[in-house]
C-alpha cells in the first residue's frame, strides 16, 4: 500500500487532498450550520446605514484591524473592560451577522473596539482621529488627520447592493459631501450599540454606601491629581475649564453624584468604574472637590 | 548508475534572485513599522502607516520570499529526484514574470488600501485571480515533472511538494472568495463568525502549507545531501507526512479561542494542536537521528548549523504553538505580544534559516562555482540567529508583562491597570524589538553581498547545467 503510493503520484495527490478535506469538512464546512442556528440571531442588530458602511471601508481600507480587535472573551478582564457594568457584555455571534468581512483582529496593539459606539462623543473621535497623542499622551497610534477629506461616494450604492443591505435615497443623499472623518466616526458609534448589553450595565444600580473614605486625606490629593490629568484632561482640559466635555471648576454637587457619574459615566462620559476601580475614583472625587475650594 | 540528463535551472536562478530581493523588501519593511510602533510620528499617512504597510511586510515576506524561493528550489530539487528536466522551462519562464508582476501589485495595491483585510489574504480579487492562474501553473509544470520522472520511487520531499501544490490551492480558493464592487474593492462571501472561522482555516493552514511543508521538503533534501549521510527513518518520514497533512486542517479554530465560534470547533481545534507534536517532532528527530555520529559538521560545515538551528526551531515553534492552542495559555497571551514572538521564531528561526542553507547550497552548484567566503556565511549565521532571539524573546517577555497587567484586578473587582498604561510598559521591549530587526537586516546584507559576490565569480553564459545523474 505504502509502496504505491511511493510510486503512484496522481494517487498521491488524490488520497492528500482526500486527508486535507476530511478536517476541512469537519471543522471549516459543518460549522456554517451552528454559526447559522436562527436562534442566535439578535434582534436590534441592523445592518449598516450608507454611512456607517463607508466608514467601515475606511477603517478596512486603512487597516485597522491590524492593531484593534473587535471581539470581547468572555473574560473576567476582557468584559470589565470592554463591556464595562455588564457580566455578559461579551461579544455573541448574532452582533456580526452583517459583518462581511469580519474585523476580530489578531493583535491588540491598541484597545478592543467591539463596545466603542456611544463610549465617548463624536467630538472626542474626531479630536482623537485627527492627532492621538493629543489625548492620549502616550499612544502609539498613527495621526489620520487626512480623512478630513471629502468621502468618495461614488460606489457607496453599489456597495449596498453587493451586500444586500436596505437604504433610503435620503441616507444615500446624506452620504455626499460627508467627510471620510465623518463617516469612520459613524461607524464607531454603531460598533457595539445595537445590542442590549449597554442598557442593562447603565440600568444596574450602585451597591454598597457612597462615602468618600479619603475626606481629609492629603496624600489622596497628589494621586488624585494624577489620575484626573491621565483620565480626565483629555475632554475637560489641561486646567479642567471644559473641553469636550464641561468645566470641572465649580462642581456644587454631592460627592456621591459625582462618583456615581466617573463610576458609571453619563451622556457622552464613559464608565470609568471598570477600570479604575472605587478607591481610584474617590481619590478624583476628592481632588475635584479640593479644586472648587470648598467640598 | 549515472544518468545524463539536463536540466534547466533558469527559473531557479530567477525566482532565487527575486525572492531574495522581495525578502530584503520584507525586512525593510519590519523595520520600519517596528520603528513606528515606538515613533508614531514615523508613519506617513496615507500611503505609509502602520495599518497598511504590516500587510506589505507580511505578504512580501512570505508570498514573495517564502513562497519564492520555494518555487526556485522546487524546480531544482524536482528535476534532481525525478532525474528528468523540468516539463515545460518556458512556462517555468513565464510564471517568474508573472509571479513578479503579482507581488508588485500585491505591494502598490496593499499601500494604496485596497484590501480584502483578511491577515495573509489581503490581496483584492483582480490579483487573487492572477494568484490562481500563477499557482496551477506552477502545480503542473512541477507535477507534470514528477509523472515524466526515471525515477520509480518518489522521496518524502516530493510528497511535501504534492501536498503543498494541493492544499495551497484548495486554501486560497475558498478563504479568497468575495463580491466584487468595482475592479478595487470587494466584499468577503461570509459573514462574521462564520468568515472568521474560514479565515484561520486558512490562516492557520497556510502555515501548514506555505511554512511546514515546503521546507520539509527542502530539508529533507538538503540535510543527506550537505551531510552526507542518509535520513534516519524512511518510516517515520512517512508516519509523519500523513499525520502532519491529517491533523493541520482541524487546527484553525485555536485563533479563535473565546470567540463567538463554537466552542466544540475550539475544542477540536485544541486537541489536534496537541496531537501536532507528534508529527513535527517526528521530523525533528529524523533530523537528529540523522545527524547520529555526524555532530561534529556542527564545527566543520557551515550548512549543518542552518539546518539543524532550523529544524530545532521548528521544533521549539511545535511545541509553542500547541501550549498557544490550549485554552487557559490562550486566555493569557492571546492578543499580547507574545505572537508576533511566537510568529517570527517560525518565520526567521525555522523557514528563513532553512531557505538560506538552500540558498547557499544552490548558487555554487548552478552557477558552478564556490561560496565566496564561508566567514560571512558564519557571521550571517550568528547575526540572523542573535537579531531574531532578541526579537522573540522581548516579545515574549512583553506578552508575559502585558498580559499580566491586563488582567490585574483589585480586590474590589475592578481592574487595576488601564490599558494605556499597560501599553507604556511596552515601548523598552519595542525598542529591544527594533533592534533585533536591524540586526537581522545587517545579516541579510552581509548574506545578500556573499551571494553577489559568489554569482559574479561564476559561469554566466550557460543557460543549463550539465548535471551527473546522482542524486
């Protein structure tokens, strides 16, 4: 048997790529069935509008994928903190059905993005897009200024056919005269935001008593300075008088209100309880509170 | 027995030049995007960021190194074990051209942006198409080769060959497939989970058959013939040959551990990672066995180190890889630096260290000369293994540290680091990075400028060699 096949190649080739198919049916074909079970499908998933398609050629056409991934494990660290407040904001097959070609990644060399729609405002991804280390000192991420230019949308119809996604003439008449900028942000403001787990995370409340352990505390002061120019700064400003986001320098509200707000964010603020924890988050609280003089 | 026979090794002469000049593209370009990575004012968008010149660095590193120099040394080792000249010379002609022609395209195109954004399929359907047209090409003129052979018996190399002649096609095909838009833009046939699972089918079967494979092939072609002395094992060589080809294919799944895929396809995935030491090693031992009695050409032959710091890297890359596949390790370093650590022991350890020993064994023998100096073929030897150790083991270490803090929490649940200050841990082992990849690019120079200097001092005109017929 052997000895054939040692001197037979066309039986050769055919009994390997027998071999090679029997684990390519197994694993690669069979599979399509489970992936396709109707019953993951999840209802607020929509396919993309014009827009949001345009901006995700962008990010295809500009490889971002190649350092950002978009699924959450489900991960103690990687839920906390991608999908900050839930415990099974994990990513789920229903949210990429529309997703051709799916953009997992392979490498994080910057943050997953599964979860970053509704994160933080329009203005802080144009801020951000345009020159990174402007908000986030230490980044490594190369500066995308150019997309301010003007969105090809020549193709942008077509495109929604090939994938058979349904449009109105209004949403393609709001495609023209958009910028790339425009239409990449669009995009990151879907990921992750048609499923529930958002809502569910935003609508748990706090446990546990709201009582700043640090009041008096002067060595809580310098590290709460620190924590507010790494997290803080980048949308309120260097001296906190408003940015993206308001001023911080008269705050007259309760310090309880103002570490539920950092914990679990609020409008266009995101979370920051996931990733900084309660003691870090009452140290802001006391520095911002020693900043509008009076607590 | 001595069978005159002639062969014609244009084509390897070609396709060794060029994949050697794509392979220095390939370094040039790591560099660069390694020094981006520390430098972000380094990348010049559009046409030269991060984003679009990584795939440029991996398509030409193993499409047009890896995948070239294969072609070069499968037209020459072919026609030696087959002791029959090559099926069509002129077709083998051709397939350079068009083989330089895709890979130029494949670079112009990756930094314009179009791109189907698959890791190592990135390419757009128009040249996917030409891709295709290249391979059955070259899948028949070597094939056809094989059936017109004198000799009966095929050596494990030329099984090696078959099966990545067969599995390559049946890999690109699939994962390739798209709809097209316009002549620049396409959309991938499936969608989400089920897209991802075909991607690291392919992905990882790639490295089945575009990085085990081919330079098995090599390997057990060059090691009796620099040695000496014959393969260990003809049985094991053939234990591992249908074992390796069986359990690849049920693989994919281990890069996508955690995801949305099902889990039991992880869990196959998983398994048969495990299982894959077995044949790999089985090919690691052949190599040791062979050298039983043999350890002290380590000292006397420059080729030897190639070969056996090659097949002992893909030893350690065989049982990294699977201790990568199991769930819990995954969890840990998945995402992290450690691949790219993991990824370039496999690809500057084991292939490019086996493709340089081919290298160096073919130029003097088709252009009938001698190596021009066997001193800095020793000092490519310690610099590319020095600049790729202090690549993956910064990587590996970086991984470790990352991973750890990504995953610190504090006693009340939350996590204690944020991801920006994890990733300013990163810039010293980047800059450790870095430099492991220029001193891997001096080793190519000093590599590249030996070759030149070997080429010129020998024979330029003849088209053919006349060979004798031992093999």
């Amino acid at each position: 048997m052997l000895d054939l096949l040692e001197k037979k190649p066309v039986i050769l080739l055919l009994l390997s790529a027998l071999v090679i198919m029997i684990g390519t049916a197994v694993t690669m074909i069979a599979p399509f069935t489970w992936i396709n079970d109707p019953s993951l499908k999840i209802a607020g998933v929509k396919p993309y509008t014009p827009l949001q398609l345009e901006g995700r050629d962008i990010y295809v056409r500009e490889g971002c994928n190649n350092c950002h991934t978009q699924t959450v494990r489900p991960l103690v660290a990687d839920v906390a903190r991608y999908a900050p407040g839930s415990t099974d904001g994990y990513s789920k097959v229903g949210e990429f059905v529309y997703d051709q070609p799916h953009l997992w990644g392979s490498r994080r060399t910057g943050p997953d993005l599964a979860r970053i729609g509704g994160k933080y405002p329009d203005a802080w991804h144009y801020k951000h897009m345009a020159d990174p280390q402007s908000m986030v000192p230490k980044s490594n991420m190369p500066g995308y200024a150019f997309m301010r230019q003007p969105l090809d949308s020549s193709l942008t119809e077509r495109k929604m056919k090939a994938l058979g996604f349904p449009y109105t003439p209004a949403e393609l008449e709001a495609v023209k005269g958009k910028t790339e900028m425009d239409a990449l942000v669009a995009y990151l403001q879907k990921l992750g935001n048609d499923i529930p787990w958002r809502k569910a995370a935003a609508a748990a409340p706090l446990v546990g008593e709201l009582k700043n352990p640090y009041t008096d505390n002067a060595s809580a002061l310098n590290e709460g300075k620190l924590l507010v120019s790494q997290n803080c700064a980048q949308c309120h400003g260097e001296e906190l008088k408003g940015g993206i986001g308001p001023a911080l320098t008269s705050l007259a509200r309760p310090e309880g209100e103002i570490f539920s707000t950092i914990f679990k964010g609020r409008g266009g603020m995101p979370a920051f309880g996931d990733t900084l924890g309660r003691e870090k988050v009452w140290k802001i609280v006391t520095y911002l509170g020693s900043r509008t003089g009076k607590k | 027995m001595s069978v005159k026979a002639s062969y014609s090794d244009d084509a390897t002469k070609g396709f060794l030049t060029w994949s050697i000049i794509w392979g220095l593209v390939a370094v040039l370009v790591g560099v660069l995007i390694s020094f981006q990575l520390v430098f972000p004012q380094l990348n010049i968008p559009p046409y030269l960021s991060y984003g679009r010149l990584r795939p440029i660095h991996t398509n030409a590193a193993i499409f047009g190194w890896g995948i070239g120099s294969f072609m070069a040394m499968f037209y020459y080792i072919t026609q030696r074990l087959t002791k029959c000249p090559i099926w069509s010379p002129g077709l083998a002609r051709f397939q350079l051209w068009l083989f330089n022609l895709v890979i130029i395209l494949a670079a112009v195109s990756l930094a314009m942006g179009y791109t189907q954004s698959k890791e190592y399929a990135e390419l757009e359907w128009p040249i996917d198409i030409l891709v295709v047209i290249l391979w059955v090409i070259f899948a028949l003129n070597i094939f056809m080769t094989i059936m017109k052979r004198k000799e009966e018996q095929m050596y494990v190399s030329l099984w090696y060959i078959i099966a990545t002649l067969v599995g390559v096609a049946v890999l690109y095909l699939v994962n390739s497939a798209a709809i097209p838009v316009s002549l620049f833009k396409s959309y991938s046939a499936y969608a989400g989970a089920n897209d991802a699972n075909v991607q690291w089918w392919y992905g990882h079967n790639a490295v089945a058959m575009v990085l085990t494979t081919p330079p098995l092939a090599i390997f057990y072609y060059l090691l009796p013939k620099i040695t000496g002395v014959p393969i260990y094992s003809h049985r094991m060589g053939i234990i591992a040959f249908w074992s390796l080809i069986f359990m690849y294919l049920w693989t994919g799944a281990h890069h996508l551990l955690w995801t949305p895929v099902p889990d039991w396809v992880q869990t196959l995935a998983m398994g048969f990672s495990i299982l894959l030491i077995a044949p790999s090693w089985a090919s690691v031992f052949n190599g040791y066995f062979s050298m039983n009695g043999q350890w002290h050409q380590m000292r006397d032959n420059y080729l030897v180190k190639f070969l056996v710091f090659g097949i002992t890297f893909y030893g350690l890359q065989t049982l990294q890889g699977p201790s990568q596949a199991i769930r819990t390790f995954s969890a840990f370093i998945h995402y992290t630096d450690w691949v790219p650590g993991h990824v370039h022991m496999g690809a500057l350890g084991w292939v490019s260290l086996v493709l340089f020993a081919g290298v160096y064994y073919l130029i003097p023998r088709i252009y009938e000369t001698e190596l021009y100096s066997v001193k800095l073929a020793n000092a490519h030897f310690w610099l590319a293994v020095s600049g790729q150790l202090i690549y993956s083991i910064s990587m590996w270490i970086a991984g470790i540290q990352q991973a750890t803090m990504l995953n610190a929490t504090n006693a009340d649940g939350s996590l204690h680091y944020t991801f920006m200050e994890s990733l300013a841990e990163m810039y010293p082992y980047w800059h450790m990075r870095a430099g492991g990849g220029v001193i891997y690019l001096v080793s190519l120079l000093i590599f590249i400028y030996n070759i030149l200097k070997t080429v010129n001092s020998g024979s330029s005109g003849s088209q053919t060699v006349r060979a004798t017929g031992a093999v």
